[in-house]
C-alpha cells in the first residue's frame, strides 16, 4: 500500500515561491503555499524559500506567523530553508538591515550577501552529505559559526553553506533554480518519517484517553 503524499508547505509571503512549488509536486509531495498561521498545523514539512530575509521577516510579524512557526520548526517539523530561508533560520545575523530579525530555531551565526560581488550570481556543484548538488548562488549568505548540535553538510570554495540539525536544513543557494531535486527529496523522506511519528503518537493518546473515559 502506498502511503499518502505529505504535506509539505512553501511559505509564501515573498520571494522564489513557484519553483520550490513545482519541484515538490514533481516529486510527489501535496504542496500548500501558506500564508496564515493556522495553515501550519496540517503541514509535515516546510520550505522557507529564498528572497529577501528582511522583508520575509516583516511579513511573517506582521501576519502573526512568526511565533507559531517557530514554536513548530521547534517541535520537529522537517524544514528546509535555502538562502533568505537559512538566514531566517539562523540564531543571529551579521549585517542585517535596520531592525531584521529572525525566528532564531537553529544554533547558526550567518552573514548576508557574503560572497561579495565576484560571487553576486554563479551555478556550481557543492559537495554534500547527501550527495552532489547542482547549486545557484544568489547574493548568497555564509554560515559563519555554527553551534554544537549543527552539522556542517556542504562547503563551497571552503566556506560552510549548508548545515542540518536534527530535522532543519538550511542552505546558502538554490537547488530549486538548477533542478536538482536532492535536498528536497531528503525533506520530502524526512516529512513521511515526521508523519509516522506524529500519526502514531496521535493514535496513542487518543487509545489512552478512549481508556481513561472507558
Ligand atoms: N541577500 C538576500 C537576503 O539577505 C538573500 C538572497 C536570496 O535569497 N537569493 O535576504
């Protein structure tokens, strides 16, 4: 029996929304693009796409969507940010613009716009834990330091720009430009585990509270 597609959100309030959209459809996950709070709940997985950070940031105050994203990337939803995504992921940001935050879910320090204007726009492969990756470069951010439940998955010209804790990836560049699917396969396996975990947990305490009333 095939089990279901998860679900796997693109958060939509500005930036590279339709690619990441296209690429999970293609490999068969249902795609919600999500742009209120409650949305988060039916979701086993996110993308938090490129863009502009500061503006992603803005938005997601302002609609109210930081805080329960946050608390849910927390909870272990699969997640996976790439560029303006990572950053919004990070611990802390160095040049940031006036008044930029960020969800602070994964223990990373990174610097926006770090590769200088030699690096504004490339294609590349970045080795990774997870196999080559066919990659874009956009104005791209570094991770600068990272803390100790983070790994260091991906290097480019040996500066780290790619890292996972736990259920959280965040990447410097754009997969989803290139057409390499890796990573978002790799979110797609890590939302179906996610699933089976949360369904199962479900199914538990509803058997314990049907005995509890019984
Ligand atoms: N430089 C952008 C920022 O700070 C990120 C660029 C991108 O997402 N391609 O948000």
């Amino acid at each position: 029996m095939n089990a279901p597609a998860p679900t796997i959100g693109v958060l939509a309030l500005q930036g590279g929304v339709v690619e990441h959209e296209r690429m999970l459809r293609g490999i068969g996950a249902d795609v919600l693009l999500v742009r209120r709070p409650e949305q988060l709940a039916v979701l086993d997985g996110i993308v938090l796409p490129g863009g502009e950070s500061s503006t992603i940031d803005r938005l997601l105050r302002m609609f109210g969507i930081a805080e329960p994203l946050a608390a849910r990337i927390r909870s272990g939803l699969p997640t996976l940010g790439t560029c303006a995504g990572l950053i919004l992921l990070a611990d802390e940001v160095l040049d940031p613009a006036p008044g930029q935050q960020t969800l602070k879910v994964l223990d990373i320090t990174v610097r926006r716009n770090a590769f200088g204007p030699q690096v504004d726009s490339l294609e590349t492969t970045v080795a990774t834990d997870d196999g080559p990756v066919t990659a874009a470069f956009i104005r791209a951010p570094e991770v600068v330091a990272v803390g100790a439940g983070v790994q260091v998955i991906g290097r480019h010209l040996g500066r780290v720009v790619a890292v996972r804790s736990g259920a959280v990836t965040g990447i410097s560049f754009h997969p989803e430009l290139t057409g390499d699917t890796t990573l978002h396969r790799q979110l797609i396996a890590s939302a179906r585990r996610w699933r089976v975990a949360n369904t199962a947990d479900t199914a538990e305490i509803t058997a314990v509270s049907a005995n509890a009333a019984g």
